[in-house]
C-alpha cells in the first residue's frame, strides 16, 4: 500500500576528503586536502592543498588514513571541523605500533 523511503537530509554543510598527517594533540588530527587547479594565465595544472584542524572524539584515526570531514562550529581558536568517517586506513610499517612507541 504506502511506502515508506528514506531520504537522506543535506545539511548544507561542506564535506572534505584529506589524508590525516598529525595526530599528536588530544581529539584532534591534521587533515591536509589537495586540489588540483588550472593556473589562471597558464593554464598548467598546479596542485594546492591545505590543512585543516578536526575533532576526533574517539581517536580513530592515524596517520596516513583517508577521512572525510565536516564543517561544523567553532570549537576551539583553528578548529572548525569534525571527523565523520575513515574512508581508507594506512598501511602498518612492520614492527611499527603505537604500543611499542609508547613503551620506549
């Protein structure tokens, strides 16, 4: 008889895909996102990028992994931006592990 969709409501707030470069602060990573852009008189294609500063509450992420991230307010002096999803993780160096490094 009737049917029931789902549909998923924007927000309207900007998404971004980066590659987590610092995880060195409490609930915070790095993400660096690059673009790639036409140089406007030479037309040459140039790659910019940027960092920005994300909540990650739980600490899922690593550096190295893909994430995507979403504006949100602000909640601190530089970040505007919160940890939504892992989209890729890192692959491990061997013998490499948080554990050992905190051990030494």
């Amino acid at each position: 008889m009737a049917e029931t969709t789902t549909v998923e409501k924007s927000t309207g707030r900007k998404m971004i895909i980066g590659r987590v470069t610092s995880t060195k602060m409490a609930k915070t990573i790095v993400v660096e996102a690059t673009r790639q852009k036409a140089h406007p008189l030479y037309r040459r294609v140039v790659k910019r990028s940027k960092k920005f500063y994300a909540h990650d509450e739980k600490g899922l992420a690593n550096v190295g992994d893909f994430v995507k991230i979403e504006e949100t307010r602000p909640l601190s002096r530089l970040k505007r931006w919160r940890l939504i999803e892992v989209l890729k993780k890192a692959a491990l160096v061997p013998g490499e592990t948080k554990a050992s490094t905190l051990e030494s």
